[in-house]
C-alpha cells in the first residue's frame, strides 16, 4: 500500500483564463490577468528537486493555478515527471483545455493511477462560452484512462435559481451530484463567505447538494485554528515556478528547493501560530492531517472528492482512493 509523508500544495503562477466567472478570486483581487509563468526549469529537474528521497517519500502533490493550470504547454511534462517519481499527483482544472487532456491520457496507464483530476464545474461560464460538451468529453477521457476525479461547484448568490436544474443535470451526466465548495470573500481581511445570505440560510440553500466538502468546510469556515499545526512539515505550500517552499500560503519561507536538489530539506512545523484568520482550505490540509489533534473528528479527504454513482461506480478509483484515505502521520 502506498504511504503517503507529506501533502504539497504547489501553486502554478497562472492568472490567465478561458474564463470569466464572477467569483473567481483572481477577479476579486483584482490581479492582472492572462499571464502565463515562465517555467524555466523542465519536467526532469522539477521533479529531481522533488524527488521521494529527498521528501522522505511518496507525496500527494496538488497543482493549483490562479487562472487554469493546464493553460501552461509545460503542465503535461510536468505532471507526467512528478508521476514518474512515484507521486500522486492532483490537479485542479476547468476542464475545457482539450489539448492538454488529450496529451495526458497518453502518458503510461499506470502512472495515470495515481492521477486525480478536480473539475471545477463552472456551469453559467461553460453554458455562455458552450463548453460544456467539451468539459463532458474531457472527463469522460480521462475517466477512460484510468484516472480519478471529483466535481466541485462554487456556490454563489446569481447561482441559486439554478439549483434544480443543475442537480438534474448532475445527475443525468454525472450519474451523482457534485461537490459544492464554500467561496470567500478575499476582499475582507477576515475572508467572509462570499454571500448575501445569513450562514444558516447559506448552509441550508447549499446543503441540499448533500456534499460532505461543503459541510466539512463550513463547520470550520472562519474558525480561527489555535492548535499546533504542522504546516510546514506535514503539509507545505511550494511555488512550482520559483521553487520556494512555504510552511503554508502566509508561513515561513523553508527554502528554495530548485537552488541545490540536494540540499537537505529543513522542515519547521508553524506550531501554533498560524496566521491566517481561518484554515480556508482546511479540507485538504486538515483532512490531510496538518493538525494531528484533530485527526479523529475530521474526515478524510478522500470523502471531500469521492461520490458514488447510481450505477455503483466510483469518482476515485481505488490507488487515488487510498492515498486520499489516509493522514500524514509524523515520523512514519
Ligand atoms: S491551520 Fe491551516 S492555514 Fe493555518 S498554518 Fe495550518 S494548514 Fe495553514
């Protein structure tokens, strides 16, 4: 079985998008748009800096970018090489870049286990742009070659009437509802729910999607966390472009991995002073096991992404299912 030591979140320097939804936090901060990175490192030396020995072993990496991650020509090399060191690799995606899935399905079955896609499910924005055949199509593809997924909406105030319709649509296309996520407003300082709605009314509206990732992330959304974090050592935030590695997105910088490959990595866990006002993406750092205190009330996340379908298949196929099922525990 595949143990897993450390959750990475890698952030891809991406701001330009296919897409324009309103509730993007690219939008929200107003950040400069349609800017592709220079990932002047290739595939191969990325992968040696992150290589499992110098990792302490098997990582669950996430590739996440501010505007889509698959827009970058580099991605599929990228992915394939992090694969090749042994890595379960997710990444978070729109779905619409067919180019890119097209290459990926082609990369070894076997390497493609321990793929995970996360379609962001954009529903207004692929109706407009007439994507949505092409989203379908893509996870249909990858679906064909062996990789897992999950399907997560972002739920915002215009989206409400809609509700029904897309629960329908779900379940026609997808054969379970999706996941629904909960939006901040990265506008506030305190980073608020991105609503008009009263919480209660919020939790309630949202819940009838019956998504364990959006019950999770509400139950400690805006929840200061006081306890000893291991962000930093468990879990970490990477910038895949620069090669810096963070204890999380505000935490200390560790080092730059790209500087010496085999410089031994000097993991320092935050401790208990976390300084972000709430753990906004407490459902992959948490589930992950960031704070070991709360392992045995928080749940896995692998129940975050799963669903399974009215036919009895599954989202996560059974490698990607048993590396989101577990926690990374310290000196294992
Ligand atoms: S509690 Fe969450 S946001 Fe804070 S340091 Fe830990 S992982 Fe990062």
């Amino acid at each position: 079985m595949i143990r897993i030591k450390r959750f990475i979140d890698c952030f891809v320097p991406v701001t330009a998008c296919n897409m324009r939804c309103p509730y993007c936090y690219v939008t929200q901060s107003g950040t400069s748009r349609n800017q592709l990175p220079e990932l002047k490192y290739p595939p191969k030396y990325i992968a040696k800096c992150l290589s499992k020995k110098r990792l302490g072993g098997v990582c669950a990496l996430n590739l996440c970018g501010h505007g889509e991650t698959l827009l970058p020509r580099e991605m599929t090399g990228i992915i394939n090489a992090l694969l090749k060191e042994g890595h379960g690799v997710f990444v978070i995606t729109n779905g619409t870049i067919n180019e890119r899935f097209n290459e990926i399905i082609k990369l070894p079955r076997w390497r493609l286990k321990r793929l995970f896609f996360k379609f962001s499910f954009h529903y207004l924005e692929l109706l407009r742009l007439n994507l949505m055949d092409d989203f379908l199509e893509n996870i249909r593809k990858i679906k064909k070659a062996g990789c897992s997924y999950s399907i997560e909406m972002t739920p915002y105030d215009e989206l409400i009437p809609h509700i029904d319709e897309i629960k329908h649509f779900c379940m026609d296309n997808f054969g379970a509802l999706c996941h629904v996520t909960v939006a901040r407003d990265t506008t506030r300082e305190e980073l608020p729910i991105l609503t008009n709605l009263s919480r209660e009314d919020y939790g309630k509206t949202w819940g009838v999607f019956d998504s364990n990732l959006f019950s999770y992330k509400l139950s400690v959304f805006n929840v200061k966390q006081t306890k000893f974090c291991y962000g930093g050592e468990l879990t970490s935030t990477l910038n895949l472009e620069s090669g810096d590695l963070r204890q999380c997105y505000q935490g200390e910088l560790i080092q730059n991995l790209y500087e010496n490959p085999s410089a031994v990595i000097k993991w320092r866990p935050i401790g208990k002073n976390c300084p972000e006002s709430h753990c906004y993406n407490a459902h992959a750092f948490l589930t992950f096991g960031a704070i070991p205190e709360l392992n045995n009330i928080t749940p896995t996340y692998a129940d975050m992404r799963n669903r399974v379908c009215r036919d009895g298949s599954e989202w996560l196929m059974p490698t990607v299912k048993t590396i989101m099922e577990q926690k990374v525990i310290k000196g294992r």
